[in-house]
C-alpha cells in the first residue's frame, strides 16, 4: 500500500461500527503493552462512539484504502486548544505512513483560532511517543490515571502554517 492511496474524510455514524472494530484492533496492542484489557478504546461501547460522533466540538477523521477503513483519529476543540486523541490505525497497515498522514489531516478542520495541537498516550508507548515528537511535537509533563501514567505533547502551530492548511 502506497501513502497516495489513502483517502481522508471525515467518519459519520454511518461509519461509527466499522470504526470502533478499528479502534479495537489497533488498541490490543496498547492494551497488551500495560497489562490492561480495560483501557478506554477498548471499552466504549458503539453507544458512547456514536454520541462522541454527534457532538459539536469533536471530529472524528478516517484514513480509507478503498472501502475499508484503515486507521482514524479523534479531534477535540477547546476554545484555541485541539486535542488529539484515539490516533489507530489497522494492525496490518501500521508503519506505512497513515498515522503520520492523519495527524497532518487534521490542520484543515481545525478553527482558525486554534494555536496548539496536544496529543497523549501512555509513558510506556515508546512507538507513540516516537511519532509524536517526529512530527513536532514536544512533552510538557505526565499524569497518573489509575495504574497508567500518560504523556502529554504540545506542538504549537505557527500562524503561516496554520492558514496553509486551510
């Protein structure tokens, strides 16, 4: 699979049972790396995705190659604040470029008032971690949920390259 044949949309409810099969898959992993079947991605229900789908201040995006949905990621608003979040991507089509793919697709559907993207994920995902701070993001601090410590990146978006996207 080559990187141009991907197509980026957003993910409607249409989509949503597809894409929490997605979000199961791509989490195993995770969940196997902190000895917890129980994390969140794992856990919604197609109930909850479909509420988290409708609401006004999230975006859901898809990677498709052809009709299949291979990997996703949720966008929250918060005033100039985006948060990044459920960044999956299919078991088999992992290390082909769609999770780097979809972290830039975001920046056309983020408000023109937004000024920084952050991202988190486990401290112990060093693969995650990896990605993130290839693409510009930079840790700012740690907090403990639970059993699960997460990182959390900030990378903040130049006004240049902000309006480029758009």
């Amino acid at each position: 699979m080559s990187e141009t044949q991907i197509r980026i949309d957003l993910v409607d409810d249409a989509s949503a049972g597809e894409l929490l099969t997605l979000r199961r898959a791509a989490f195993v992993t995770e969940a196997q790396v902190y000895g917890d079947p129980n994390i969140p991605p794992l856990t919604q229900t197609l109930h909850e995705l479909r509420e988290d789908l409708a609401r006004d201040d999230v975006t859901t995006i898809g990677a498709w190659d052809g009709h299949r949905l291979v990997g996703s990621v949720r966008v929250e608003i918060d005033g100039q604040k985006a948060t990044l979040g459920r960044l999956a991507v299919a078991p088999d089509q992992q290390g082909h470029g769609v999770g780097t793919q979809l972290m830039w697709a975001v920046l056309p559907y983020l408000p023109d008032e937004t000024k920084e993207i952050w991202v988190f994920t486990g401290k112990d995902s060093l693969q995650n971690l990896a990605m993130y701070q290839r693409q510009g993001y930079e840790e700012q601090y740690d907090r403990s949920a639970g059993d699960l410590t997460f990182t959390y990146l900030r990378r903040i978006l130049a006004e240049a390259e902000a309006r480029s996207a758009g």
